[in-house]
C-alpha cells in the first residue's frame, strides 16, 4: 500500500504541482516588470510631457482666436489699411488665341459605375484637339471642334467635386433624334490655365463657318443648313476696306519720306492690320511646306456642265479672265488670311524655285445664286474645269503685296461622300484681264451675299423673315446710308 501511494505521489501529483507552479511563475514575470521602480518613473514622466504638450496646445490655439478677433475688428473698423479678402483684380480681358498646349486630366469611364482622370498632353492643330499619353509617340485626334456646330466650353462650377474643371459641349447629333448633350470633362492646374483652354476652345469654335438655322412654322419644323454666314462677308467685306484704307495711308506717307529723303529706302510693312485672321500661325506654315502642289486642273463631271447650261440659259453671270497657277491642301478651312496668304507665297515661291512659267488660261463664272463659281476653258467654253458652291467655298482673298495686285487665293472644302471627312485645298489664281484681285474678290462677296439673300427667301417664302435676315436687311441700309 505504501508504495502504491508513493508511486501515485511521484508520478501524478508532483508533475501536477510542477505544471501549477511553472504557470505561476510565467504569468507573474511581467506583473514583476511593472512593479519596477524605473519603470514606474518612466511612465510618470511620458504622461506629465503628454499633460504638458495638451496644455501648450490648448495655450496655442487660444492665442489664434484672439488674433483672429482681433484681425476681425480691425478689417471692420479700419478696412482702408486692412485687406480682410483678397483685393479685387482688374476684370480679364477676353484673349483671341487660337493656340495652346499643356497637360491636363480628362474624365474617361473605366468601368460600368466607374472612372478615372487620366493625364494627357493636349495640343490645337488647327480647328482640332489632339491628346497623347505619356506612352505614346505621337498625339491622335481628340475632337473637331469645327465638326458639330455649336461646340462649346465653360467653366464645370459644381459638377464634380474637383477643382479647375471645365466642360466642352457638343449638342446632340442630326442623326441620332433625342440623343443628349455629350460632354468632356477636363481638369486644368490652375484657375489661369482653365480659363485660357476655355477662351481657346471658343474661338476655334467659334471659327466655323457652318450655321444650322431652325425655322418653324404652324408647329411644322424644317431645318435649313446654311454653309455661310453673314458675319463671315460682313467681315471680309470689312476686312478689304481696311486694306485699302491702310493701303493709301502707306502710299501718301511713302510719298512723303521719296520727297523728304530721296537716297532712303523705308522698310516694308505689311498690308492689313494684324489680326487673329491674318496672322500666320507656324504650325499651318509647316505643314504646307510638306504638302505637294498641284500645278495643272482636272475637268469635272457632267453633273456641272448640266449646271453650267442652265446658267447660260439666263442668269447674271460674272466673267473674269484667270490663270490657274496651282493648289495646295490646307489642314483648315478655318482662320482666314492665317491660310491663304502663306499658301499663295508657298505657291508662288515654288513656281520660281521651279522654273513654272506654263499656267492655265480659264474663265471665271460667278454667278448670282448657290450654284457658286465656274472655271473654264477660254478656248472651249463648254469644258468646265472646275466647279465650286458657295457653300464650299469658305474664304478668298487677295495678295496682300502691294506690287501684286494681280494674285488671289481661295479656301475650298471638298467631301468623297456624307459620310467621310472633308479636305480643304487653297487655290492659287491671277487675274488676266482689266479687273484685278481686288475686284474679283468684291464680286466674289456680293454674288455670295445674294446667294444667301436668295436661300433665305426661298427657305421663308410667304412667311415672316427670320430675325436674322431683318438684321442683314438694317446692315445694308445702314451701310447704303453711310
């Protein structure tokens, strides 16, 4: 019995009390490390530095509400020394750029709920918006600004909870009924930086010459597409005064400097006043230096000559003797004398650099009503060589050398079918007879103004004039008085 008990006393109950005292002791190690006397300091003294740093901050911030009250006061009583906001700037001026460059982020969705703000280079070239990535080795379109009419940017306010934003507005498209405004959010560096991509974006849309006019009538509706403007002949008829005027100024104070000075030779000065119009821009520069020029002109098809017979049927029809000397495609047909004053000196150059004497001999036919202008041939007037509608004609106007009163030069848009983008060709002439380029172009306006006058009488034929035409009509009384 005895060693049975002992046996049990060795085997079960001291490994028990062993076990039992091994666990007492683990869980009482870290008890004895806090009951240290150094520790115990060491956390009086962080939590009297953590007591401290609440006392300083609270110190602190009472400080700044009395300099606050204090600053309050003083831009209340004293406001002339005292600025309490910032001061108010001088309103902006509207900027006429037609350029810029810069990165922005534009809003694209990435997924069904969601999307992202990538980062793009975005650049003008011409009337066109054009994105790269920072993967990419050259920059694609981004959008025509000149494509849908009434285009347009603004500021995005509170659209999105991102600051800088603006939104670029394309109106729904013709030929899809009842869809909804499309927009492009972009995201700009600063508030400068957006206004100016906002002010560019206007211009090159407002740039376009097409016009969609809505004319509606005992609740029917019909649509007529205008592909000019008024204000755009307003404006060259404008434009060709002020040549002139600045052209007889310069005359009589060259006159006066031959008299003054005889062995003096003044310095040129261009013909015109420099506008966003007729200012060269050097991205259209250097892509006409890569286009080819065409030199010779291509007979039409029976379609103009059908055209062509009807005309001298019995109409008022405008003739001029011309010389074709050659065409060039332009990236535009936006901007004026920026286009066609560099293409008629890159054609012109290039007829010297090339020994070109050879040019073609054709008739002029402006005549009075949409179907536009004819090109001829003297010797067989039946052979049309060439055919353009008002409503593809976007531009003309002369050399602005005075000592080439001769030259002018038009901005054409052609289109292989509905569907496919137009190309734009500056075509390069002479005038060959008695009237000069001066008076071509002058003709060239009013047999485009009454073009106009004649689609808009047709369009509202025994209706009220739309409120557009009244203003024509008052411009040209106005003008006849004057």
């Amino acid at each position: 019995m005895n060693v049975l008990q002992s046996r049990r006393y060795s085997e079960l109950i001291e490994p028990l009390l062993m076990l039992l005292y091994a666990f007492k002791c683990f869980f009482n190690v870290g008890h004895d490390a806090f009951r240290k006397d150094a520790f115990t300091q060491f956390l009086t003294q962080v939590q009297q530095q953590m007591l401290s740093i609440g006392k300083e901050a609270e110190s602190e911030r009472k400080e700044g509400n009395e300099l606050l009250a204090s600053l309050a006061e003083l831009s209340k009583s004293q406001h002339e020394m005292y600025y309490g906001e910032k001061p108010e700037t001088p309103q902006r001026r509207m900027s006429e750029s037609v350029q810029k460059q810069g990165y922005l982020r534009i809003r694209l969705k990435s997924g069904l709920f969601t999307s992202n703000w990538d980062k793009y280079y975005v650049f003008t070239q011409g009337a066109k918006l054009m994105w790269q990535k920072a993967d990419q080795l050259g920059g694609s379109l981004m959008l025509d600004l000149t494509a849908v009419p009434g285009t347009s940017a603004q500021v995005a306010g509170d659209v999105v909870d991102r600051r800088f934003v603006f939104m670029i507005c394309l109106p729904p498209s013709d030929e899809e009924p009842g869809s909804a405004e499309r927009r492009w959010l972009v995201q700009a560096k600063n508030s400068a930086d957006m206004y100016e991509w906002v002010e560019v974006i206007n211009n090159l849309a407002g740039l376009q010459i097409c016009a969609t006019l809505e004319l509606s009538y005992n609740g029917g509706r019909w649509f007529v597409s205008l592909l000019f403007a008024v204000v755009i002949y307003i404006f060259q008829q404008s434009a060709l005064d002020q040549r002139e005027e600045v052209g007889s100024e310069m005359a009589s104070t060259k006159e006066k400097q031959v008299k003054t000075s005889p062995t003096h030779t003044p310095p040129e000065t261009p013909v015109g006043p420099l506008t966003p119009w007729n200012t060269p821009a050097r991205g259209i520069v250097e892509d006409m230096a890569t286009q080819p020029i065409q030199f010779d002109l291509l007979s039409v098809g029976s379609n103009s000559q059908a055209k062509l017979q009807s005309h001298n049927a019995g109409s008022n029809v405008k003739e001029f003797d011309v010389r074709f000397l050659g065409c060039l495609e332009v990236v535009t047909d936006q901007g004026g004398d920026a286009i066609v004053q560099p293409a008629i000196e890159h054609v012109l150059r290039a007829r010297e650099a090339h020994a070109i004497v050879e040019s073609i001999a054709c008739r002029m036919l402006v005549t009075a009503d949409a179907s536009g202008i004819f090109l001829v041939d003297r010797e067989q007037p039946g052979n049309v060589r060439a055919h353009f509608d008002f409503a593809d004609v976007a531009f003309w106007s002369a050399h602005n050398q005075k000592d080439d009163d001769a030259v002018f030069g038009m901005v054409t848009r052609t289109r292989a079918d509905k569907n496919s983008r137009p190309t734009y060709m500056c075509s390069v002439l002479t005038a060959d007879g008695n009237a000069s380029s001066a008076v071509i172009c002058k003709e060239l306006t009013a047999a485009s103004t009454e073009s106009l006058n004649n689609l808009i009488r047709k369009a509202s034929l025994g209706r009220d004039p739309p409120a557009f035409e009244k203003v024509a009509e008052e411009r040209q009384k106005a003008a006849a008085t004057d």
